[in-house]
C-alpha cells in the first residue's frame, strides 16, 4: 500500500516562508510526476505546483517567483518552498504523486493547513 505523508504546514505572517515536504512509502516501483494542490474555504482545489522525474516544473500563475518546487527521488520525497506568503495563501495544501506500483495511480496526501495572517 502506497501512502504520503504531508509536514510543514503552519501559521505564518503576511511575508513570511513555510517549507512543506511530501515523503511517499509502500511498494513503490517508480513515481512519475509529484505536484502539490490546495484548497482554501469554499473554493475548488488548484493545482499549485508540480514536478515531473525528470524535474521539469510547472507553477500557477498566482505563485510563480514566490513557490519552488523540488524533488529528491532518491528518498521519495517532494518539497514545496513557500516564500512571500500572501493571505490568500491560506489553504490546505495537498500532495499528489503518480506512482507505479502493482499498477500505476495517483495518490493524494492527508493534506496540511497553511494559514497566512497578522
């Protein structure tokens, strides 16, 4: 069985930096893209950013210059580095991986608060 596990998340100021990190584990064969989405009160989820194996990167149009996303496949893991946080930042954040174990799927994080505010 195949799980991710989110950290990172928190409260933060208006201008401030949070680093999430994604770790994957179980039967994994390979992972081809990892991207993180959120979801903030009332709204649909939107893909933030996402990362593919062979690091080529793709980022919202909302957190371009702000947001890096990174990968050590080595340890399973993706990372999202937050910097500038806005207020409208504040979501849950998800992480998401096609994975290819006994089969190939997509596979969804717990997910993890981020709140920005004063």
């Amino acid at each position: 069985q195949v799980q991710l596990v989110e950290s990172g998340g928190g409260l933060v100021q208006p201008g401030g930096s949070l680093r999430l990190s994604c770790a994957a584990s179980g039967r994994i064969f390979s992972i081809n893209t990892m991207g993180w989405y959120r979801q903030a009160p009332g709204k649909q989820r939107e893909l933030v950013a996402q990362i593919t194996s062979d690091g080529d990167t793709n980022y919202a149009d909302s957190v371009k210059g702000r947001f890096t996303i990174s990968r050590d496949s080595a340890k399973n893991t993706v990372y999202l580095q937050m910097n500038s946080l806005k207020p409208e930042d504040t979501a849950i954040y998800y992480c998401n991986a096609i994975i290819a174990t006994t089969g190939t799927g997509r596979y969804w994080g717990q997910g993890t608060q981020v709140a920005v505010s004063s």
